[in-house]
C-alpha cells in the first residue's frame, strides 16, 4: 500500500492542475427570418375630374398637302402622328385618323367645350396602325373640335385617351374641304 499512496498523491496532484471540463455549448434557438415587406406600389394618379384638366397629349400640329388633300397630323416631332385630320374634298367627307388597329369597329368619343358625340370607326377605310372616322365635311363636330377652348379630347375604346389642343391646322383642313 506504500506504493500506492505516492502514487494517488501524483494523481490527486495532476488531477488539481487540469482546467476544468469546458460546458457544452446550448445550441442557439432557430433565427425565424422575417419575410421581407413586399414594397407597396406607388398609387396610380387618379384621372382628372374633367377631362380639361389633364395634361396635353405631348406633340404638336402640322399642315401640309399629302397625295394631294388638306392634311393635319399631330403627334411628336419626327414620329408617326398620333392623329391626322384629312380632307376628301370630291367625297365632301374629313376622314379622323387615330392611332391603333383593330380589325373590327372600334368605339370612340370626341370630347369638346361645347359637345360630346360618341363616334364608331370604319375598319374597311382604316389603313395598317390607324382607326378611322368619316364625318360630313360640314359636320358641326369638326367645328367644335376647331374652337373647342384649347383643347379636345379623343377617346377610343381600349387605348390611351388624347388630349389634343386646338390649334389653326384642324381649322385649315376644315375650311379646305367645305
């Protein structure tokens, strides 16, 4: 037993100097990811409460002769015009061009100071990208839209409504064909 007890007091003594047992690490609770907010789009401008207050359909007004009739066309420089007014002077007839296509008749409006009228398009006289509107030369419309205060509107169903000032050229096409 002598021989043991040195023995226990070497051990006892390393047992002393060795660090303590390290805790075992608690695993850390599941980071639950908040889902990102989803960015509200910004709210679509209401349209005017009349159709005189919205902005200007940007371009401008041209005259000119085309194939030899009286032609307004208004839209941005350098561009396919939006509109054109053209005057089917041997018809007695100014044909309303407006941009778009659809293979059948198509609705649409005509927006002055003094008047609405609801108008329907011809696709059998609309050329590729355009709808057309045949009015009587003498129409009181084509007046209206000509002295409307500053500005008319054309609408058609499924496209964007134009707001179209009114300049000196539609007058001109007018007086050409009467």
């Amino acid at each position: 037993m002598k021989a043991i007890a040195p023995l226990l007091a070497v051990s006892a003594l390393l047992a002393s100097c060795a660090a303590p047992p390290k805790p075992v690490p608690q695993p850390q609770p599941p980071v639950i990811s908040q889902p990102r907010p989803v960015p509200t789009p910004a709210p679509l401008p209401l349209p005017p409460a009349d159709w005189r207050d919205a902005p200007q359909t940007p371009g401008t007004w041209t005259w000119g002769m085309t194939g030899g009739r009286s032609t307004a066309s208004f839209g941005p420089a350098g561009a396919t015009p939006l509109v054109m007014l053209v005057c089917d002077r041997a018809a007695g007839q100014v044909l309303l061009y407006r941009a778009g296509a659809a293979p059948t008749a198509v609705p649409l409006a005509v927006a002055t100071t003094s008047q609405r009228r609801p108008l329907l398009s011809d696709p059998a006289r609309a050329p590729a990208g355009y709808l057309v509107v045949v009015l009587p030369a003498r129409d009181a419309l084509l007046d209206a839209m000509a002295f409307s205060r500053g500005r008319f509107a054309l609408e058609a169903a499924g496209l964007e409504t134009l707001y179209l000032p009114s300049w000196p050229e539609i007058s001109r096409v007018v007086q050409d064909c009467r």
